[in-house]
C-alpha cells in the first residue's frame, strides 16, 4: 500500500519536473498543510506562516527539476522548508542587531483565539525556548520522518540525530510547563 | 493519679502536634492549584501527541483559501528571492569594490607625492652641484 502511494507520488513528481502545471498545484495542495503546520512549529507564529509556506513553494516549484531522486521528494521538500525557516529566523536575529524596536513588534502576541488552549499554548512557549535547530528536529520527527531520513535531511548520521533528539525532548519537557508556571 | 496526669500531657501534645501537622499540610495543598496532577503529568511526559497534531493544525489553518494558485502566480512573476548568503555576498562583493577604490586612490596620490618628491630632490641635487646657481 505504501509502495504504492510512493509510485505514485514518485509519478506526480517526475510529472512537475517537466513542468506540468496540474502536477505542482496537486503536489503544493497535498503538502500545503503539513509545511504551514512545521513552518509554524518553527517560527511559533500565524502570521509568518503564509510568507514561509509560499517561500517553500516557490523554492520547490524552481528547484524541482534539479531533485534527482523523486522518491525522497518528502524529505527534500521539509529540508527546504526547514531551511527557508532558519534563514528566515537568523534574518530576525541580523535586524534586531541593526533594529533595537524590531523585537517589540516581533513579540507581539498572538491574536486572541490563534492559539486555542493552554497546552498549545505552553507547547509554543516552550519550543521557542529551543534553538531553531532542536525545534526543526522535533517538528521532523512529528512530521513522520524516520530517524535515518532526517539524518539525510541534516547530513548527518542516525546516531548524532538520536543524540540530538534526545537532548531536545530534554529541553522540551524542561519548558514545557502549562499555565507558564515560570 | 501522677501517671494518669503524664499520659493526657502527652496526648495532649500529641494531640497538638498531629492538628499542627495537618494545618501545615492543608496550608501547603492549598498553594496548589487545581489540576496540578495533570500538570506535573503533562511536564514530566512532554506535550502528547494529540497536542502535537493540535498545533501542527493551528498552522495549517493560517494559509488563506487559494495558497496553491498564490504559489504558482507568485512562482512565475516573481525574481528569484535573496538568500541570506546572497546578501551577504552582495555586502562583500560592495565593502570589496570600495576598499580597491580607497586603496587605488590612495595608491595614486601615494605615487604623486613620491613623484613630487623625487622631483624636488633632483631640483635640489642639481642646485648642489652648479655653483653658481642660486636657486638655493
């Protein structure tokens, strides 16, 4: 069954990579949720989550003919999304440097409803505790991806990525306090 | 009578002591507030599952109806977005077009000057050697 919707979506991919409009709009469609999902986990924010996502997908849509194997179209496609985050959070980091009032209008709350419980609300705050790095693997992990896929993703080996997995869910749980009891 | 008297001291001190104990005990359960087993729970096993899949849908509900035609519009009108690494080769490639112009220019006025000198000094010179002159 697996096999099967992996032929397949190794089928829509080499259809992309011919340029073949329907087959990206159903690829972008397909992954759209799951990237604005882990592009969420990355930043904590609703509103970057539209930018970043279509950031992803443009990125793909150019990139895609290069992909060699479309079989890994997945995780290519959260490397470029995690990537795409990292830049986007070192960029924040750069103008705040040069901005001192950026950070103000970068903390400013999210609206009342975006986030629908405390426990949402502790998961968020106690990711932004994390290094971009630590949350992109957790948000992998949660995403599905093996082990032996991220350290693809991160050219690494598995177990560096056990190594780092490990130490992140440490630090997750450390933060992780419902209420904000810090 | 003497016995009698020690025992309902002691009780009595007892008495005290466990009343003292289950008011120190009630001032501290009261500190907690409610749900707290469910909190500790919750922090020492980490957010569950569902309330990953919660969060991950707070993000997927963020994209506004027609991502996917916005993607491919954008994809095929807009210039290739900046890396971060572009910028910084942009900034490079700047500081280094302006540090060979301060440096040839400075080469150039260092070069002048040394000509000037040279100049000065070969006036000098041959001032030296004609006796009569009297440039000196």
């Amino acid at each position: 069954m697996e096999s099967t919707s992996t032929t397949a979506l190794a089928n829509l991919v080499r259809r992309a990579q011919k340029g073949e409009e329907s087959a990206l709009r159903e690829l972008i469609i397909s992954y759209q949720h799951r990237i604005a999902g882990f592009v969420y986990a990355m930043t904590g924010r609703s509103d970057y989550v539209e930018d970043l996502a279509q950031q992803v997908f443009i990125k793909m849509v150019r990139a895609i003919d290069r992909l060699q194997a479309p079989a890994q179209f997945e995780s290519w496609l959260f490397r470029l999304a995690r990537n795409t985050c990292i830049d986007q959070l070192r960029r924040q980091k750069l103008r705040r440097i040069f901005l001192p009032f950026g950070e103000e209008h970068e903390n400013i709350p999210e609206p009342p409803g975006a986030v629908d419980s405390e426990e949402l609300d502790a998961l968020r705050h106690a990711l932004a505790q994390l290094r971009p790095q630590d949350r992109a693997l957790l948000a992998l992990v949660q995403e599905g991806r093996s082990h032996a896929e991220i350290a693809e993703t991160l050219n690494t080996s598995v177990a560096a990525v056990k190594a780092r997995l490990h130490r992140a869910r440490e630090h997750l749980r450390e933060h992780y306090q419902p209420e904000h009891e810090n | 009578m003497r016995e009698s008297t020690f025992a309902s001291t002691t009780n009595l001190n007892m008495k005290t002591e466990a009343s003292a104990w289950r008011a120190l005990n009630a001032h501290a359960a009261a500190q907690l507030r409610g749900g707290f087993a469910d909190r500790a729970l919750r922090a020492a096993h980490g957010p569950a599952a569902v309330t990953w899949r919660a969060f991950f849908t707070v993000g997927a509900r963020s994209l506004r109806p027609g991502f996917a035609e916005r993607v491919l519009r954008a994809a095929r009108v807009a210039t290739d977005i900046p890396s971060l690494a572009s910028h910084f080769a942009l900034s490079a490639s700047i500081a280094a077009v302006c540090l060979s112009a301060v440096l040839f220019v400075h080469q150039r006025n260092v070069d002048a000057a040394d000509a000037r000198n040279l100049a000065e000094w070969q006036r000098l010179v041959q001032a030296a050697d004609d006796p009569d002159s009297n440039m000196l």
